[in-house]
C-alpha cells in the first residue's frame, strides 16, 4: 500500500484470494456499510492493523460521506439497478479507495513519525479524491499531476481550491496517457523515490482496489446473493474498479457477468472483442475520467490470464511501450470468460442521459450513462443487472444540462466551490522537471 508500484516496474497482487464461504456472504445481509467493508477486507489485511485500529480506519473513512448507505442502489427499471457511488466528498467512487488509504496511511506513519511523497496522475477524479483524503495530514505531501486543459472545471476546482500547504496541483502539458508515463518514470527513478519518499495512490494501489471490492458484496447482497447470482457493468477506464469485481467473485460471490463499458476510447472493448491491445490516439470526450489509452490495472487481469506467468506479463508490457501486443489463444479465453464488453458512443451517451431522465427520473454522468447503455445491451431476464453510478451528474453539468436540460446542482455542502481561490503550477511534460518542482514544493 505504501509503496504502490513495485521497483521491477510490476503491480502487486495479493498471493492468494481468501474466500468467503456462502454462510459468511449470506451473514452479510442487513449490515452496515462499514460492517460488511470490516469483514470482507480484514482477511487481507494481516496483522498490519489490529481488529480496532481497522474498525476505526473503516468508520472514519466513511463518516464523511453524504448519505446513511454510503452506496446507496436505486431501481432503473426491471431487474436493473443503479449503485450510486458518488456520495462521498468528491462525488466520485474514488472516494471509497482514496478515504480508506488516507485513513491507512495516517495510521501507519503516524506511529513512527514517518513522512512519505505521494504523487499522483489523474484524468480527473483520482486526484479530487487524493487531495480531499490527505489534505491537512500531518505526515505527507501530495502533488497531483493532471492534463492541462483536459479535465471538466469542477474536477479542476476541486484539486486546485483546497488551502492547506501540503497540497500541490500540477498542471502538465500533455494528455492523461503522458501524465501517467511521467509517474511510473519518478517511480522507476529511484534517487528521486527513496529520496522523497514516493508512495503512490493511483488506481494501481492494491490498497485501493481492495476497497472497492467492499460495494460488489453490499449491492449484491441487498438483491438476494448469494441465493441468486447477479451481474455488474462497469463504466471502465484503468480498469481497477471492474478488477475489484472479479476479486469479490474471486472470493466467492456469485457474479455472473462482469460486464466491462468504455467510451470511444476503446481499447478495452477492442481487446476484448478479439483484436489484441493496440494503443491509438486519446480522443477527448464528454467521459473524460474514461480517456485512456493505456489501462493500467489491465495488467493484473493478464496476469491471471497467463496463468500469473510474470515474464510473460513483462515481455507485454515491453511491447506496449513500442505500441501494443496480441492476446494468446488461452489468456484470450481466460479473459472472455471472466469479462464480456460493450462501448458507447457519444451520441449514444447523450441519449441515454436523456431516455434515463424521461424512463426514471435519474440524471446520469456521463460515466454512468456509459454503464446504462452498455448494461441494457448485455442484461438477461432473471438476472439482476447492477450498473455502477461512477459520478453525480453535478461533476459534468455542461454535457448533462445539454442532454437533459436540467442544471444539476452540487450539493449544497460544496455549493461555493466556484467562488474559492485556486492555486496551482503549470509544469512541462518532462521528468527533470517534474522532480525538481516536486523537491523545492516538499513543506518539510
Ligand atoms: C475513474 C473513473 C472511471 C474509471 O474507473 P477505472 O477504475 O479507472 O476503470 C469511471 N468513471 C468515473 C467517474 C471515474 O472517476
């Protein structure tokens, strides 16, 4: 969790998946969030906390949130449900991850007085999310790194408006794809790593994807799992919150499709489909935190898929930095029976906002509307259908009011954030820089 990337440039993964037997899963059912958070998470965590010291990291994770459920499901239609993520503080499901980390972090460097660097690179969210998570914590300093110019105003105000000195937005030149390539070079830096002590929090964190596995179990159980299997769409960009589903079926909940939706920047859906993973070019859409080319938590799927042939996995990676690679004939196989796909186009994504409005009274993001689309494509009768609300619709206004003609409004908690001052530097796409900015910023 600490560390985020390994120093061989590979992710982590757990060694083995603990199970949850069908007892446990159905012992589930009626808890709170944070119950069932504690018992689905603490067989992965050790003795790296005690049972109270977890229990308190969970419930001081989810205090902030907005609403009692913290993940709250709505019905969409017959057998097809939205689990709206974006009650915590930034809107967004990255919240779920990021809060827990901030409150894992805090515990475990402030027994030693330790001090760690977190740097992150964003396509919107993460970096919110990081931000509000390890704002005014004592022991770390966090620089998030996102594409000038490419991400929606309110993610923007988000990262740039919060006063407090340990935070530090970076503006860089480039799009999401160069700002995550930076990050792994600070990382395979090694000088700079030990130096600042870099910890990392991007949505490669197992920390983080251990989290999200948490709402998989909680909607599932609330409709009637494990006595009923039910399927999951997931509006999919780095691939770690559908990863987090295949980890909760892992460990023993019946999910039966895990249903993966992109954008038009569809790698994903190409790779899926049978046509190898072959970069192209980020076209900026209405879906912004879902432009990517490169989807880094991908890697930990083929790792499963290869039968965890790490080798195999880093001759991939290898050819990715020359522009793509084939998918062989068994990990193709591996990989279609764990995930289907489906992409949306952007006047797809509109008129599902709109049609949703009208069939439900729900205003969907654009992620989510992503999710909807492709869910309503792929659902079977019998089997519920969970699509993931990835953002409240507040975080895009333009592209919702121009497809519903309803302004969402934020919430009222953060209704001034338009009038707060913003603080943050432009920086190049260029390592040399980024570390030098990022040693003369440290606040101790
Ligand atoms: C990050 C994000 C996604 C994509 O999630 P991944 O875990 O990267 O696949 C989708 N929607 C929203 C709103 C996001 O912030």
């Amino acid at each position: 969790m600490l560390t985020g990337l390994a120093r061989d440039g590979g992710l982590y993964v757990p060694e083995t998946i603990p199970q949850l037997t069908l007892a446990e899963i159905a012992a589930l059912e009626g808890l709170s969030y944070e119950a069932i958070a504690y018992r689905v998470m603490r067989p992965f965590v050790g003795d790296v906390f005690s049972d109270d010291e977890f229990g308190d990291i969970i419930e001081r994770a989810y205090a902030g949130f907005g609403h009692a459920a913290r993940a709250p499901l709505v019905q969409l239609d017959q057998g097809h449900f939205l689990l709206e993520l974006f009650h915590g503080p930034t809107l967004a499901f990255k919240d779920f991850a990021m809060q827990l980390i901030g409150q894992m972090f805090q515990t475990a460097l402030g027994r030693k007085g330790d001090r760690v660097t977190i740097v992150g690179a964003t396509s919107g969210d993460t970096g919110s999310a990081a931000i509000e998570a390890f704002r005014g914590l004592e022991n770390v300093d966090v620089f998030i790194l996102y594409p000038h110019g490419r991400i929606s105003e309110v993610q923007r105000r988000q990262m740039t408006t919060p006063t407090e000195s340990n935070v530090h937005a970076l503006a860089m030149d480039g799009d999401f794809d160069d700002c995550q390539a930076r990050l792994k070079d600070m990382f395979n830096d090694f000088e700079f790593r030990d130096g600042v002590r870099l910890a990392g929090v991007n949505s490669i964190n197992w920390g983080r994807v251990l989290a999200q596995v948490v709402y998989y179990f909680s909607s599932a159980v609330a409709l009637g799992a494990p006595h009923r299997p039910v399927s999951f769409t997931v509006p999919t960009g780095n691939f770690g919150d559908i990863f987090a589903g295949y980890i909760a079926k892992r460990m023993g909940l019946p999910i039966d499709k895990l249903v993966v939706a992109t954008n038009q920047n569809d790698i994903l859906h190409r790779c899926l489909s049978g046509q190898g993973y072959h970069k192209g070019q980020t076209v900026p859409s209405i879906s912004p935190s879902m432009d990517i080319q490169v989807s880094s938590n991908f890697e930990r799927a083929l790792f499963d898929a290869y039968d965890r042939d790490g080798n195999a996995i880093k001759q991939l990676m290898d050819e990715l930095k020359a522009g793509g690679f084939d998918v062989s004939q068994g990990a193709m196989q591996v990989l279609q029976s764990n995930y289907i796909s489906g992409r949306a186009s952007e006047e797809e994504t509109m008129a599902t906002i709109t049609a949703t409005l009208k069939s439900s009274g729900e205003l969907l993001c654009p992620h989510s509307a992503i999710g909807v689309k492709v869910a309503d494509e792929m659902r079977v009768t019998g089997t519920p259908m969970i699509t993931l609300a990835t953002a409240h619709p507040a975080k895009f206004p333009d592209a919702v009011e121009k497809a519903s003609g309803q302004h969402p409004p934020l919430p009222p908690r953060m209704d001034d954030l338009y009038e707060r001052g913003e603080r943050v530097s432009r920086v190049p796409n260029d390592l040399a820089a980024l570390t030098a900015h990022i040693k003369r910023h440290l606040t101790a």
